[in-house]
C-alpha cells in the first residue's frame, strides 16, 4: 500500500513543477487580459492571416498539383502585394478603431469596401497578378476573403468584451486626471469595455469613500497590495495631479504589486496611449505635460523629409488646385455668387501671422456681424462649401503656402488671431501649439472634428501637443493615411 503510494505520487504530473508553472498560465486570468495594442495586433493578425488564406486558395485554385513551398515560391509576389494591399485599405477604412467595433454594420460596410478596393487594385497590377484562369476563382477568392473576414469580426466582437479578457484597473490617488481617464471609459451609464479594461476603483489616502461615474473611491493607501490582489487587479495606474507627494509607504506597496506581476504605470502615459492625445485642462501648468519637449522635432533628418514632403506636396497640390478651379467657379457660380477664392489671416509658426487662401465655401456676407467659430450644420456654408470642407478639397489652395514655407503638409491648425488671443487667456499653453509651423492637415483635424467652441478648441490642442511631442516620420505616416481616411469616407465637416 505504502509502494503504491509513493508510485502514484511519483507518477502525478501535476506535483511536477514544470506542471505547475504549466497549468498556472494557462489559468491565470493575465494571460487572456489583452490591452489595446493587443486587441489590434489580434485584429491585424487574425485579418491578415484570412487574407492570405483566402490568396493561398486562389493560387491553388491556378494550380492545384502545387506543394505550399511551391506556392509560397512561385507566387510570393502575389501573397506580398495582397497583403500590402489589405493593410493599407484597412487602416484607411479605421477597421482597427475600436470604438468601431461594437457597430457591426458599419464594420460590416468597411470590410466590404476595404475587401472590394484590395481585390481590384490587386487584379490592377499586371507585374504581380497570376494568370486569370476564370471569373469564378476571382470570385471564388472575394467571396472567400470577404466571408472569413465577416465570421472572424462578429466572433471578435462578441468574445472579447467579456470580462474574462478585460483588464482589470486600479487607480492609485484622486483627482481630476483620474477623473478624466473614467471619462473616457464612461459613457453615460455604459462603460466602453471594447478597450480592454475594467475600471474597477479608485484608493486614494484622504478621501472618503465615494462614487464616480459608478467608480468606487476608497480611502487609504497603505494596503494596496492587498487591495490589489483581493480585486483581481491586472494594472495600476499611478496619478499624480493632485499635487501630493508618493510616501514611501506607496511607493514600497507599489512595488510589491509589480513584483506579483501587476503592471504599474503612469496615468498620463497610460491616457496618452489609449487616446492618442495629451492629459491637460485650461487649469493646467504642468510644464512636462503641456510643453512638447521630443527632440524628434528639431532633428536635421526629420526637418529636411518634412520639408521634402511640402516641397513635393506644394508642387502637386498647386497643379490639382488648378484642375479643379474651373469645376469649382461653376459650382460656386451657380450656388452661390461671388469671389471663388477667399483669404484670411492666421497665425502660424513663433506666432507669426500670415494670409492663408481657400476655395470659398460659405456666403459672401457669412461674417458681417464679425468672426465667430464654424458650427455643426452652419447655415452660413453653401451647398458646394459643405462638399468641399467634405472632401476636403477647400484646403486645396493652401498648397501655395506650404511652397512659400507659411505652412507644413502636417501640423496643427493655423488659427485666426482673434481666437488665439482668446483661446490664449482661457487655455494658459494654447501658446505651445506655435512651436511647429501650422499644417493642412494634421493629427488633431484627422482625429477630431471642427471646432466650434473653448471645449473643443481644448480638445484639438491635446492632439496637437501629442503630435509635437511624438512627431516622427512614422507619426506623419500616420497623420497622411488618416486624412485619406476621411476624405474618402466624407468625415470632414
């Protein structure tokens, strides 16, 4: 009895330690808690595999006798081109936002469009297209692509915002920048949970227990540790606008919790990149927040391809300003009579004023009882203007300024000198902005709408000092494919 005992205890793999660290893996719940980054690069992985499988079919269907290191040989080019194809539509069509998730119809319609743009741009290119044996395998190959695509979308979107692959939050300290965070999360009593987390309180040493937009507050900061692991938390995030100093008590419990394998960050790194812009409000003096500080800027390289970049974008731009002025002065002509180009003075780079020129898209007399901001729905904008700021053709005639050097293809948007003065004494690092010279297009115009008020002038700043502190060529890259995308979807105003 005792020897067969010890042989079932020598036989039990789960005693084993290999075992152990095995099965805790696979159980702890951190393994299947998936961040943003992650949720896209499941997207974009997942997408791009199906997209190649449909291709790989298609070959297949050309030539069946063919192993898979043949096919992959013999048609590389093809699977490259496809592929490339596919991720540059998709990016263009936001299939990746994942505010866009949880609408099934609209990412329904985007993957049709994105799907349809990269199978005809791909039987385009002659050099990289096999030979076309049938419309039925090209058919075969659309409706295999288009069809997985669907499938793998729906079962994303309703797998993965269950709770078992939310990342549970802590918020450490109390104020108006955790505030902010829940706000993103918060919407009304709907929480967006297709970001990949889970808010689940906030301990703050001082305060007492409370609510936030169904947050709990809690008071202490001496057992955050223990908090910490009886919550579940996967993440704590460290806010420091209230102005109080880290005790050593704190800084030794969040210690601890990394240790356990909790990940401890920054709130403002942490809201930087889940939103793409920089944590400030018009009460805020926060140098390292508010001041865009990357040297990435003031790099020769970098200055020399932004510049490269206007050159080549003023040039071409000039010339399709010219093609499209007789179809806009007939437009204008028969909608709403007057001068086809109109000018303005803006502010721009060191705070240098200068005269930007614009296809006209509003009545004649729109600002005779003095500027005002540009509003949803503005009945001064003509039938014309409102395809024009849509398709943001109106910008065309900007060109020339970016070849005089008053403008960049990208950077923030010049604004008028009267709203920057008062923009200036409502928001104290408004200034900032006129660090980089004003651009056509930019990250906060590709992200946000038109501004229309303080608040959304507020708005627009965030991404624009997210911009100059993550300005790179990889981030213009970025900023380009994103004007494209709302151009060609008619997101402008």
């Amino acid at each position: 009895m005792n020897i067969s005992a010890t042989k079932l205890k020598e036989t039990n793999y789960v005693s084993n330690p290999f075992y152990l660290k095995l099965l805790t893996f696979l159980v702890d719940k951190r393994f299947f808690s998936f961040e943003v980054s992650d949720r896209k690069y499941i997207l974009f992985t997942l997408d791009l595999s199906l997209v190649l499988l449909a291709a790989f079919i298609y070959c297949l269907g050309i030539e069946p006798g063919l192993g898979v290191k043949q096919m992959i040989e013999q048609y590389y080019s093809c699977f490259i081109s496809i592929a490339l194809l596919w991720s540059v539509f998709s990016y263009v069509f936001d299939l990746y936002n994942l505010e866009n998730i949880n609408n099934f119809y609209s990412t329904v319609k985007y993957l049709f469009i994105a799907a349809t743009l990269t199978v005809i741009s791909y039987l385009f290119i002659p050099w990289f297209t096999p030979p076309l044996p049938s419309r039925l395998l090209i058919f075969l190959f659309y409706f295999n692509l288009l069809i997985s695509l669907t499938i793998w979308r729906y079962a994303y979107s309703r797998l993965l915002n269950r709770p078992l692959f939310l990342k549970r939050v802590l918020i450490v300290g109390s104020g108006w920048s955790s505030n902010a965070l829940i706000d993103v999360f918060a919407n009304g009593d709907i929480f967006n949970y297709h970001l990949g987390y889970k808010i689940v309180a906030v301990i703050d040493e001082g305060n007492v227990q409370s609510m936030y937009k169904g947050v709990r507050i809690t008071n202490g900061t001496s057992n955050i540790s223990k908090l910490a692991k009886r919550l579940k938390i996967d993440e704590i995030i460290v806010d420091e606008s209230g102005n109080k100093e880290n005790s050593a008590v704190s800084i030794r419990e969040l210690t601890n919790c990394r240790k356990k394998g909790m990940a401890v960050t920054s709130l403002t790194d942490f809201y930087e990149n889940l939103t793409g812009r920089v944590l400030v409000h018009n009460t805020a003096r926060d140098f390292s927040l508010a001041f865009p500080y990357n040297r990435n800027q003031f790099r020769t390289a970098y200055l020399f391809f932004s510049r490269s970049l206007d050159m080549l974008f003023g040039i071409v731009g000039v010339a399709v300003c010219s093609f499209f002025v007789p179809f806009v002065y007939i437009a204008n002509h028969l909608g709403s009579k007057g001068p086809l180009f109109y000018s303005q003075e803006r502010v721009g780079l060191y705070g240098r004023t200068f005269k930007i020129t614009k296809f006209r898209s509003m009545v004649v007399d729109a600002e005779k009882n003095g500027a005002a901001w540009a509003q949803k729905n503005d009945n001064r904008i003509t039938k014309v203007g409102k395809l024009l700021r849509r398709s943001r053709i109106d910008e065309l005639p900007q060109a020339w300024s970016v070849l005089k050097g008053d403008m960049s293809l990208i950077g923030p948007r010049p604004e008028r000198p009267v709203f920057v003065e008062q923009l200036k004494q409502e928001i104290p690092f408004y200034d900032t902005r006129h660090l980089a010279k004003p651009g056509i297009t930019g990250w906060a115009q590709a992200i946000y709408k038109y501004g229309s008020n303080a608040e959304d002038a507020l708005m627009k700043v965030q991404y624009d000092l997210y911009y100059l502190k993550n300005r790179s060529v990889f981030m213009d890259i970025k900023v380009l494919l994103k004007t494209i995308s709302v151009v060609v979807r008619f997101k402008g105003m």
